[in-house]
C-alpha cells in the first residue's frame, strides 16, 4: 500500500515540489507525504528483496536509481541529458558492476521472482525519493526534513520488523552511531548535494559510495582488491570527475564566489596605490 500511495502522488509531487508563488497548502502536504512514503517504502521493499535475492543483488538494483533519476529529471524537470552525459553515466554504472565482478547470479525463478519484484519497488521508491528531495521547500531547514523524513519511515518499517530479537544493551551505542553517521548524515548531504547539482552529475558521483566502501576495506581491513575491481574504482572516479567538469558550478556557489570577488575588490584597489608608492618608477625619479 505504501509503495502504491507513493507511485500514485509521486508524478504531482516532482512537479509541484518547490512550491511556487500560487501553490497551495495542500500540494505542500503532498509533496511532503509523497517524500514520507517514498522513504518507507525504499526501506519495507529493500529488507524484504533480500529475503529472496542475494544482498548484491538487491543493491545493484537500488544503485540503478541514480540514472534512472537523471533520465525521469529529463523529461519532468527539464534537465538536458545529451549523448556525453548519458555515456558517462552509462560508464559509472559499469564500473560499480567491475565492482561487484559481474557476479549478480539473478535467476528468473519462481523462488527469486518476489525478490526481484521487490527490488524493483526498491528502484522506484528509491528514484522518487531522490526526486522529491530536488527541489527545496521554503520555511523548512534541511535537517528538520531529513530526520522526518527518516522517522517516519522508521515507524512505518517498524510493524513488520516483529520477528527480530530486540538490540542487546552492547549493540546499542554502534546502532546508534550506524544510524546518526552513515544514516541521518549521509542522508541529509545527499539532499544538499541533490539540490545543488544536477542530477546527471548526482547519478555519477553517488557511485563514489561502494568505492569508499572497498578502498576502506582495502586499507583498514587488509581485504583483497582484485584487478577488476580496481579498473571499476578508476572508471568511476574518471566518470564523476568528467562529467563534473562538464557542467558549471551551481548558483550558490557562483553567487557565493562573485560575492567574495566583490569583498575582495576594494582590498586590491587599496593595495595597488601602496605599492606604487614602495616601488615608484625609475623614469619619474
């Protein structure tokens, strides 16, 4: 039901989601459900995916959400996609796949067929969660939308989470820390990275994640790195740092510098007198 509610208010909430000067209250409640929906259902379809499909499985279909947000950005957003931006995308993607060595053994059985439908589920609610957090909402703070966001998502994963033997008292401080760093933070710089940059360049760099993830592995737990997996580790890099040189800064940040280039103008004004006057010229004296 959760999946359904988010599929069928997700079109009107991309659309209507920053909230112009003639928007009502209503489309702002609709798109803040739609955002609550989207995250509930992400979590429900992914815990219940990997009960039938391997975990690699299952996230090498969530990882599928980045492109198939730039491409939904496309045609709702008016984001230009071109050909160079689509094969840079194209390439990142396949270097997370050098990642995982090509081994997803998905097998259109009846014994994997839920799971496979349930990480299906998982993209999309994934996708529109992604778009939703595009466009920001004035009168909100950031954070304030992050820890909603996630806690009533929580509270909707929690009645199906019955079976699970309660958190022991020496597990709750890494539960705790797991959920603050790696879950609400992590969140909640995507969001901001998701609203200044475009979404074909967020598609590209979110890879940079499970890259993280093996250089870690590599460095601090002594994991092998195969030399497949460290072609994907440069592919992915390249990628995300081609297809951010391609496109311009965004607006904050091109207002933030025009804004230091102009405090720092009448600093050089005052300067280049005072330095005429130390060095004159040989030919007046």
């Amino acid at each position: 039901m959760l999946s359904f509610g988010g599929g069928r208010t997700l079109p009107i909430a991309v659309i209507t989601g920053q909230r112009p000067a003639g928007a009502t209250k209503n489309q702002t409640r609709l798109a803040h459900c739609a955002k609550w929906r989207t995250a509930a259902s992400f979590m429900l379809c992914f815990l219940s995916a990997i009960q039938y499909i391997s975990l690699a499985n299952a996230i090498m279909l969530v990882y599928l959400a980045p492109p198939l947000s730039a491409v939904v950005a496309h045609w709702l957003l008016q984001e230009k996609l071109d050909l160079p931006d689509t094969g840079l995308i194209a390439l990142s993607f396949l270097g997370f796949a050098m990642l995982q060595q090509f081994q997803f053994q998905l097998v259109l059985d009846a014994a994997q067929l839920p799971g496979l439908l349930f990480g299906l589920l998982s993209l999309l609610a994934y996708s529109g969660f992604l778009l939703l957090n595009r466009r920001p909402q004035p009168g909100h703070s950031q954070l304030q939308r992050t820890f909603y966001q996630l806690l009533i998502g929580a509270c909707c994963v929690l009645p199906f989470l019955g079976g699970m033997a309660p958190p022991t008292s020496d597990s709750l401080l890494w539960i705790a820390l797991a959920g603050i760093f790696p879950g609400f933070l992590a969140i909640y710089c995507a969001i901001v990275a998701l609203q200044h940059l475009p979404t074909r360049v967020y598609a590209t760099l979110a890879y940079l994640e499970p890259v993280t993830v093996i250089l870690a592995g590599w460095l601090l737990f002594a994991e092998q790195l195969s030399l497949l997996q460290g072609a994907g580790v440069l592919l992915i890099m390249l990628t995300g740092l081609m297809l951010a040189l391609r496109h311009k800064p965004a607006k904050v940040v091109a207002q933030a510098l025009t804004k230091v280039g102009q405090q720092l103008a009448p600093l050089a004004a005052n300067t280049e007198p005072t330095q005429a006057a130390k060095h004159p010229n040989p030919e007046q004296t």
